[in-house]
C-alpha cells in the first residue's frame, strides 16, 4: 500500500484544499468532452432512471463540474484530490489504481501558474525518491498557430488538433489530407455538394438533424456529432480542401524540433521567418513561459521539449508535460499535466476559465515515501 500522509502535507501546504468528488457520474459528460474513443476503457453501468453511469475515470472533469455547481465558475480556487479512479486498462493490470493530483483554477498569471504546477510536480515525486526524472514538455499553442497559418479548412484543422498528441494518429491525419481530392467520385458526392460552403456550424447542424431523423445516435462508435465532421472532412477534400507540398514541409520541419527550451528557441524562429508564418506571439508565449520556469528553479536543461508533444484531449490548450521514472517500461508516466482553458466552458461556464493541473499515479511510484 502506497504511503501518502507527506504527499497530503505537501499539497496542502502549498495551499490546495483536498476535495472528493463522486465516484459515480453520468458518463455522457466524459464521452461529451474526451469522445467516443473513451467509451471502451469506461466501467459503465445504468441508473434507475435509464442514464448511462460509469465509475470515475480521472479527477479533472468531476473536479471541475464539482466548482462550477458551488459558485461564479471564474474565481480562483487550488484543489487537490488523492483517491480511485477506475480505467480498463491493457495486459490485464488492475482497472482501479490510486491518483493524486491538483487543479489549479481562476488565476490569470499564466505563465507563474504552470510553472509552480510543474514545481509541485516534480515536488510530489520527489516525494516517493524520484529526484532524476524524465520530463516531457510540450506546448499545443505552437502547433495551433501552425495550422492557423497553412490555409486548412476548419473542419480540417480541428481534425488535426484532436489527432495532435498521438504521433500515429497525426501523421495518417496529415497523409490523407496530402492525398487530396480522390479521383473517384465520393459516395453522398450530391450531398456534400450541398453542405460546401456552408458555415461550419450550421453545417453540423443539418447533419446531426438528418441523422437524428433517420434514428441515428452513434454508429461504430462514433457519435452523431463525430459522424457529421466526418461529413464536413469530405466536404472540404471534394472541395480541394488538402494540403500542399509547402505546409507538408512546415508541419514535418515543426514536428522534428526537439531538445531542451533553449535549444529550440531557435528553430522555431528561424522555421517562423522562413516560412513567414507570422506566429511570432505564440513563439514569445514560450520563450516567457521558460523563463517563468527558470525562475521558479526548474533547471531547463533537463526538460525534453517535443513539437510534437501534446496531451491527447484536446481541450488542452498550451503548456503541457510528463513525468516519467527510467525504472519503469517505456510509456508509463508518472505524472501527466498540463494547461486546460478550453475544458470550463465545455461543462458550463460561460466562458473561457485558466485552469492547469496535474495527476500522480500512485501505482508507479515507491510504496513508500522517501
């Protein structure tokens, strides 16, 4: 059994307020913000009502709804959670494991907000003897302006946003939209005549009408609304909606960068101004943010940054890292975290709330504290 009373003392002490959010919530919130694809790792159950239920996957969404519900969504708050989550999980490794972790809400000082995260982090494994990990950081913001800046169909680049993350994934996104315009002609060739050019949300709308006339709510796993991109992806690839040869160097030359926050600086400036890419404030948003970080004592040599890496949901919407221990097998992080400002609004605030976080899992760490 793993010890955490000096875990509980140190989250407490830099000032976050332990909570415990229900183990049992509606799944469709999960499923709404993170996608069909989660529904296959979810424990699912129904209520008596009829609602599809699940036990709690992770801490961020519960947590989050739980500071909603109890006052204005935009005030700042620091929580801390230690408690179960239950996730199907490969190999057969036990679905209920143990997570602590923080969510950080409200504060505009952006850049000192992520970097004291990441200090508590590296804090917290401290904690367990992990005082030489691997840490991961990533910032989705530099690949966001990226693709504002190639021309993409929108459609397009919130396919490329939500596959960011998963280098796999990406790069099949990336291929199909080089492949262009097919030469045959595509099935519902007359109906996705009729939605091109529409704006994409009224587009949606008309797709996800005529879907739910004909009784359709998910098929193979996609939702009704995943369904209608799926349409409007089409649409704009009929429409010569792909990507050509310049922005499939641009997006290839940004996803090689890596190396520590100082090495790369210059690589992404020097890709901006060959490529005129115009994304000067986002490349300054990194360069502050790394020096916010050095300030706080995090020693920028031993970060791993990776243009490529990012977390796979995509309401995260900037900084983000992994923690991982080199005794472990390969992939398995210890601390996950990042950036959120697009999560709030998905749960019903009214509008866009700072919000960066991080979770432990207490099943790859040291029984015992150090």
């Amino acid at each position: 059994m793993v010890e955490t009373t000096r875990l509980r003392i140190l989250l407490s002490e830099a000032g976050y307020r332990f909570v415990e959010p229900p183990i049992v919530s509606d799944a469709d919130v999960f499923l709404d913000v993170a996608g069909e694809d989660l529904r296959r790792r979810l424990y699912l159950t129904t209520s008596a009502d009829g609602r599809e239920q699940c036990l709690r996957p992770e801490f961020t969404i519960p947590v989050c709804l739980q500071h909603i519900a109890s006052g204005d969504a935009h005030r700042t708050a620091d929580y801390a959670y230690l408690g179960p989550v239950f996730r199907q999980r490969p190999g057969g490794a036990n679905g209920e494991f143990l997570q602590a972790g923080v969510e950080s809400l409200g504060r505009t000082d952006r850049i000192t907000a992520d970097a004291d995260v990441l200090a508590l982090a590296l804090d917290s494994v401290r904690v367990y003897g992990l005082d030489e990990p691997i840490v991961r950081i990533g910032d989705s913001a530099l690949f966001a302006a990226i693709i504002e800046q190639l021309g993409i169909a929108a459609v397009w680049k919130r396919r490329l946003s939500r596959a960011f993350g998963d280098r796999a994934r990406l790069d099949a996104t990336i291929a199909r939209l080089a492949a262009g315009r097919s030469a045959e002609t595509p099935a519902h060739a007359g109906f996705l005549a009729a939605i091109d050019g529409t704006d994409h949300e009224a587009a949606h709308r008309i797709v996800e009408d005529l879907l739910s006339i004909a009784g359709i709510r998910a098929v193979g796993g996609r939702s009704a609304g995943e369904i209608a991109d799926r349409f409007l992806e089409q649409s704009a690839l009929a429409a010569g909606g792909g990507l050509d040869e310049r922005a499939q160097a641009v997006l290839g030359r940004f996803l090689g960068i890596v190396g520590t926050p100082s090495a790369v600086l210059g690589e992404l400036k020097a890709l901006s101004n060959d490529e005129k890419l115009g994304m000067d404030a986002s490349i300054e948003g990194f360069e502050k943010r790394a020096e916010g970080l050095a300030r706080r004592g995090i020693d920028l040599e031993r970060l791993d940054f990776a243009a490529d890496f990012g977390r796979r949901l995509d309401y995260y919407s900037g900084f983000v890292f992994e923690i991982y221990d080199k005794a472990l097998p390969a992939g398995q992080q210890v601390v996950g975290g990042g950036r959120y400002d697009r999560l709030m609004p998905l749960l019903g605030a009214k509008s866009t709330v700072p919000a960066v976080g991080f979770a432990l899992w207490l099943d790859r760490v040291k029984g015992e504290a150090a």
